[in-house]
C-alpha cells in the first residue's frame, strides 16, 4: 500500500522554512552593516558674539570677530528680545559672507563657513537699538 502525504504536514513545512530563510537573511543584514564611528576632532570652530542691551543702547562682545575661512562659523545671541543682522552694502563680494544667516528670536546663527575673505560690516538691531561691528574673515 503507497504512503499517503497528508497536506496540512507538507504546509507546516514550507512555513518553517521560510521563516527560517527570513530569520537568516535579516541577522546577515544587521550584522553586515559597519558601525558609523564619530570623527575625533572637529575641524570647525563656532565663535559667540554676545549683544547686550542695556537701556537704548547696545555693545557686543568681541567688537570685532576674526574667523578662519572655510573653518569657523558664528552665532549671535542677545538678552533681547528680538534681533535681526544685516550687511552693509560696499562690503568686498560677496557682500554677505554667511548665505545661510538665520535670525530668530534672541539667537542669529551662521552655519556655513565664510569662503571669502575681508573685513565685512553688519548692522545689528535689538529691540530697536542699533550698532555697527565688524567680521573679519582671513586665511
């Protein structure tokens, strides 16, 4: 007498092994992906421009910020409540050494590393108070 296969049998074991091909593909995959390692030193420098305001008036700290082309960045912060950035026309091209200048709030920020070199004069305004310091890119 032949032998019968009965076919719930034959489902569970198609079922196992395709969980099992499943199993093995996604521990290959998880296990053959480097591990991203961070970067042990950081080649760009943020510098900090305190505006104070006091009254009408308003001083920022450093006067004048120096910052290495292509390596630094810079962000404003104010204990006002609002402050807005803006290049004078005249400045050497390309006017506005930051394209990507953002101000919001008490906080001005610079992300982009300056590409061109020169002395660079700006307008800042808190709360309706005005001042006119420089940045400074060089090599």
């Amino acid at each position: 007498m032949p032998k019968t296969t009965h076919p719930a049998n034959l489902r569970w074991f198609w079922t196992f092994a395709l969980v099992s091909i499943l199993a093995t593909a996604l521990a290959a995959a998880q296990t053959s992906q480097p591990t991203p390692t961070p970067p042990t030193d950081l080649k760009v420098k943020v510098k900090v421009v305190e505006v104070t305001k006091s009254g009408t008036t308003i001083s920022v700290r450093p006067d004048k910020v120096q910052l290495h082309k292509k390596q630094d960045v810079v962000v404003w912060v104010t204990n006002g409540l609002s402050m807005k950035i803006t290049f004078k026309p005249g400045n050497p091209p390309p006017g506005n050494p930051f394209t990507d200048l953002v101000c919001k709030g008490s906080f001005c920020a610079a992300l982009t590393p300056p590409t061109a070199e020169g002395v660079f004069k700006y307008k800042v305004t808190v709360d309706g108070a005005v001042l006119d310091p420089n940045v400074e890119v060089i090599p």
